[in-house]
C-alpha cells in the first residue's frame, strides 16, 4: 500500500483568525487617502495624460491641429482630454465593414462557435460594430459624436474606473489573509500602476485609430475593448496576490495559522 | 421620455447588482475570517436512520457502475439501506446492468420505467411510492460517492428540524480541459465558500438535487415533486423553508461529479438550470415574501437567491441599454457610472461566484496555480449571461403558455467501467 508523502490541514472548516480592526483600518488607509489624493488632482492628472496624448498623437499627425480642452465633471470638477479634428468614413468603408463582419459571422456558424464563449464574445462584438455601421448607412449625418466628444466620454469613463478600482483593489486585498501588509500594498500599487498606464496607452490608441481609421469604430472601441478588458488584468495581478497567500498559507511560514473553528 | 426610462433602468440595474456584490464579499469574509458552523459530524446513533438511494437514470450504461459500486463500498448498515435505480426509459444497456446488480445485491432494487412522461421530478415521485427509506438520499448516476458520505448526509435528520440536507459537489475530470477547470473554480467558491457562508449565516443553503437528502414524509405530504418544475431542487428548498422546515449544509460531504467537457453540454445544462430556477422565481416570490416560517434574514438571503437565475438577463438588457444611449448621444452621464455596472456584473455573474469569492474559496481549498485562469471568466461572462438570458425567456414562455416541460439529460463523459 503506498503511503502519503504529506498530509493536508483538513480543508473543510479551515479559516483563518484576522484582526478585523486592523483589516478595516488598513483598508480605509488604502482606500480613503488615495481616493482624495486621485479626487484633488484629477485635474492635474488628465492634463498630464492629455500632455502626454497630445505629444504622441502631434509625432504620428504633425499637420493636424491637436489640442487639449477643458471640462466640468460633475464633483470632480475640471478635467482635460485632447481634441482631434474628427475623421467621417466614406460609404464604400462602411460597406466593406459590413461584409466582414458578415464574413465573420458566417466563418463562426460553419465552424460552430457560435455557442463557445469565444464565439458569444465575438458576435457581441461584431453586433456592435454592426449597429455602428447601420447607424452611417442611414443617419451618417446625425452621428452623436465628435473625437473631441469621445475623448470627453474615455476621460469621464477612465475617471470611473480608476475610482472603482481603488474602492474595490482596497477591499479585495485588505481582507484577504492576516497581516502580509506588503504584498497587499504591492497588489494595491500593481493594479493603479498598470491601470494608469494601460488607461494611457489604451487611450492614445483609441483617439490615433478613430482619426486614423474614422469613427466608424467608436462604439466597438468603447464597448468591446472598454472596462472589461481593464477587469482582466485587475483579476489577473489579484490571481497573483492570492496565489502567493496560498503559498504562503499552506507551505510557507503562515501554515500553523490555519483555525479549525 | 424614452431616455428618462432607459437611465432609470441603468441606475436600477447597478444599484441591484452592487447588492450582490457586497452580498457576495459579506460571504467571503464570512468563511475565510468568521466562526465556522459545523455540520452534525460527531452525531452516531446507534440505530440508523433507513435510508433509500435514488439515482435517476436515463441512458447511463457508461456510468452507472461507478455510483452504485461506489455506494456499494459505503459505510452504512445493509439492513438500513435500500438503493433504488430509476431507470427512465433508457434504450441503452442500463436495464440488463442494473438487473445484473439486483441479481448480486437484494437491496440494490431498480425501478424500470417504460412511459411517455419521462423525467427527474417524475421518476423519483415514483420510486418515493415503492421507497421502505424514511430518508431519502439522491445521486445523479455521474457521483461518486465517499464512503461515509451516507452516515454523514443521514445523520443531519436525526435534528426534527431539518428538512433537507446538501453535500459538497467537487468535480473529478477537472484536468480534462479549459471548461472543465473553469467548472472546478465555480464549484469551489458556489459550495466552499457560497453554501458554508449561507449556512454560517443562517440564511438559505440550497439543496442541489443531488449528493443530497431529504424526509420522504414531507415530499410525500406536499404532493412530490412537480413534474412542471425543472429546478425540482430549488424547487423543494423553497417549499421546506416555507412550511418552516430548514436545509443543511454538509461542507464535510464531498462528492465528486463529472463535469462538461464541452461548451455546448455546458450551455445546455445552464440554460435548464435558469429556466428551472426562474421557475421557482415566479412560483415562490410571494410565497417567500409572506411565509411567517422564515425570518427577515432568510426572506431577504432568499429573495436574492431566488433571483440569480434572473439578474443576468437584466444585465443584458443593461447593456442593450447602454448601447442604445451610446447612440442616442446620451451617454455622457454614465460615461464614469456604468463602469460601475461592469464591475459589479464582472464580480458577480462572470460565473456564479465573484472573482474574489472563488479566489477566497481557492485559498481555503489550497489550490494554488489554478487561480491564475481567473482572468479567463471574462469570456465565461458573456456565455454565461446569453444562456441564462435564454433559460429566464424558457421560463416566461412557460409561464405564459403553461407548456410541459422536458426533461433533458446532460452527456456524459467518463469511458465506461471495464468489469
């Protein structure tokens, strides 16, 4: 009979005993200052994303006229995005978007994907690509946005997703095992970084290709490539925390910390 | 007028999925940090409670001889247990098999049903009428049991209070693929920490249909199980939680159950789950709301478990919402504030548990490396929020059209058994 080279704490009624105090407190420590600190100087932070924007954007278009404006945001008062001169797609392009996302559609059916959450995914995109495109077949004209107006509504959304993220990254690391207070900063720290800079780039391609490539493809951008996609990554640096908590917990040096009730 | 509307709904629909979302952090504090209710594993009395196993099968030749030989190997008095096979209308070799476990095991009995109306809540209201057990115990034919899982579900009735008890589900081919690993991640924050944290709470822990039991006598009096009803499970939570009775939930009992391995079983077996759930959703709303047997802690716990199988669609019209505002020009006010409505749907429907309710679970458990597919349930969301939306429709049309529902069997996977 072989025998077990290692026995495992009983997982059934494990838990672990925190200070919920300190668990509390370190939460709002994280949370409450950053949000005052990112509340007060959004200002200051959208003018540097717009800078850095306007830039980047002047390297790639240097005839066009690239500026950067102003706009009242509810409480948070002033924030500033960049402002493009906006690129209208000619008939023939909406046409062939149409065909490819109908050439899409079709390739998905006849290797049946359709069902797979890839393929779900994937209609869902081209579903909204296609009311884009039905929207410049036969109202062109009264599209409802702007570069300039898009950039406004990225800013505004960006704004949203940073202050949800320093709500919901403080309460999902500051529970979440006892003490390990730097691997909770790091995660904290990891998940803005990479937001702040994903945000930055994400948006420069945004504004490059709706000037590039016409607005044609803004709802596509907003709703596809948009939050959802912030979300992964926020999950995948939150994967690595809990990973390490595990380690930690079952072969590192907080393995006799296990209660059984 | 139409946009006041769509904006109102949008609000209506972050505000009831933010509800959720704490809901969900409330139970994973709960279980990784708060004093764990124990189930009644130190209970033995020295006269067993007669039981009787059912397993519905139709069509479960490839594995029908894992589950009853794992009962075989159970730890329970023989004079106490009886197992009743339901074989519904199986066209495969269940029947010869079965006979041939009768043949060696007087008290493995099969009920061979051969009619039109085939279907879980059918067959077992049937073997309830020819089942000795005062308790009876079910398994879908892909489980397999442990070998105490009987002593252990069993023991819970020995409380005059409970009605129904519910075991641990852990998948067992969770190697097999994406899905089936995707599965295993639900399945450990649904039940490790979702259940425990419900029964901790003293809120409604569901009975699953399955590595389950419940007190014939109650089924029996209330008139079976309705074939109308695909959820028979939620179904007969609600039912015992009404008339005062309560479930438990045994976190101790684990069983392993075959998984999907492919997405379309997958879509099948959710969409049924929805429209089962949805359901009991119309029938027990207002039953739930004026039962006097359930304090305001189990109405409220209930009432959101109730409508789980419902917030995906209404995420879905959130986002139809969205995208219609998008092109009405007046997105601009929830430019910042529907982030909000993704992050919460993110948390909460990207599968059945939240990101960091299946990451509490996965530490619980100690699995490490699987949480890195976390980020992956991105895709699962939408999958998940077109079917169950499909499900939710299942049931309207039910409802409206009063339509007998039918039963379909999830594929099976496993190779089966060489004797």
């Amino acid at each position: 009979m072989s025998k077990k080279k290692k026995i495992y704490y009983a997982r059934t009624y494990r838990r672990i005993k925190i200070d919920m105090k300190m668990s509390i407190l370190f939460t709002c420590l994280l949370m409450i200052p950053s949000l005052i600190v990112f509340i007060l100087n959004i200002d200051t932070i959208t003018q540097k994303l717009a800078q850095i924007t306007t830039w980047v954007l002047s390297q790639v278009f240097p005839k066009e006229s690239i500026t950067v404006m102003n706009s009242e945001y509810s409480i948070f008062g002033t924030m500033q995005y960049v402002e493009l001169p906006t690129t209208y797609p000619e008939f023939s392009t909406v046409c062939i978007n149409l065909a490819i996302c109908f050439g899409i559609y079709l390739i998905m059916e006849l290797l049946k994907k359709t069902g797979k959450p890839i393929g779900i995914f994937l209609l869902y995109t081209v579903l909204v690509h296609v009311v884009n495109c039905v929207f410049f077949v036969f109202g062109g004209k009264e599209f409802p946005y702007t570069i300039g107006e898009y950039s406004d509504l990225y800013i505004k959304q960006q704004i949203g997703i940073w202050i949800t993220f320093i709500v919901l990254a403080s309460l999902v690391v500051g529970f979440m095992g006892r003490k390990a207070y730097g691997y909770k900063l790091l995660t904290f720290m990891g998940i803005m970084l990479y937001s702040m800079i994903f945000g930055a780039v994400r948006y420069i391609v945004f504004l490059f290709l709706l000037h590039e490539f016409s607005v044609l493809y803004m709802a596509l951008l907003f709703f596809v490539i948009g939050p959802m996609f912030d979300f992964s990554y926020f999950v995948a640096i939150y994967a690595i925390f809990i990973n390490k908590i595990i380690k930690e917990y079952d072969f590192g040096k907080r393995k006799g910390e296990w209660k059984w009730s | 007028m139409v946009v006041a509307i769509i904006k109102g709904y949008m609000v209506f629909n972050i505000i009831l999925i933010l509800i959720y979302v704490i809901r969900h952090f409330l139970f994973g504090i709960n279980r990784m940090a708060g004093r764990q209710r124990l189930y009644y594993n130190d209970i033995y009395s020295s006269k067993m409670k007669s039981i009787t196993v059912l397993i519905p099968m139709h069509n479960e030749e490839q594995v029908l001889s894992y589950v009853l030989d794992s009962l075989l190997e159970c730890d329970y008095d023989r004079d106490r247990l009886e197992i009743i096979p339901i074989n519904d209308n199986s066209s495969d070799r269940t029947k010869e098999l079965l006979d041939e476990y009768h043949k060696k095991y007087e008290f493995i009995r099969p009920l061979h049903r051969d009619c039109p109306d085939r279907g879980k809540p059918v067959g077992l209201n049937d073997a309830m009428q020819i089942a000795t057990g005062e308790i009876i115990i079910v398994f879908d034919a892909d489980y397999r049991p442990a070998k105490d899982m009987l002593k252990q579900l069993a023991s819970a009735f020995e409380d005059p209070e409970v009605g129904a008890v519910m075991g641990r589900v852990i998948p067992y081919n969770t190697n097999k693929n994406i899905l089936t690993r995707l599965i295993n991640l639900e399945r450990s924050g649904g039940y490790q920490v979702d259940q425990q944290a419900r029964y901790n709470l003293k809120t409604i822990p569901q009975y699953g249909g399955t590595v389950g039991g419940f007190r014939k006598d109650i089924l029996l009096s209330t008139g079976g199980f309705n074939p109308l009803v695909l959820a028979e499970d939620t179904e007969l939570t609600y039912r015992l939680y009404t008339s005062g009775w309560k479930v438990i939930y045994a976190n101790s009992a684990e069983c392993y159950e075959e998984a999907p391995e492919t997405w379309t079983v997958r879509a099948k077996q959710i969409r049924r789950w929805a429209r089962g759930h949805n359901q009991v959703l119309f029938r027990y709303f207002f039953k739930t709301l004026l039962t006097p047997h359930m304090n305001f802690r189990e109405k409220l716990d209930g009432i959101l478990l109730l409508f789980v199988y419902a917030v995906p669609f209404f995420m879905l019209l959130g986002q139809i919402a969205s995208l219609v505002l998008f092109f009405l020009g007046e997105m601009n006010l929830f430019a910042g504030w529907w982030v909000l409505l993704f992050v919460a749907t993110y948390c909460s429907f990207g599968n059945f548990a939240p990101f960091f309710e299946i990451g509490t679970a996965l530490f619980l458990d100690g699995i490490m490396g699987e949480v890195f597919l976390l980020p992956l349930l991105l895709f699962n969301f939408y999958f998940y929020m077109w079917n169950i939306s499909l499900g939710f429709l299942d049931a309207i049309a039910d409802i409206v059209t009063k339509r007998k529902v039918k039963w379909a069997k999830t594929a099976r996977f496993t190779e089966k058994k060489k004797v």
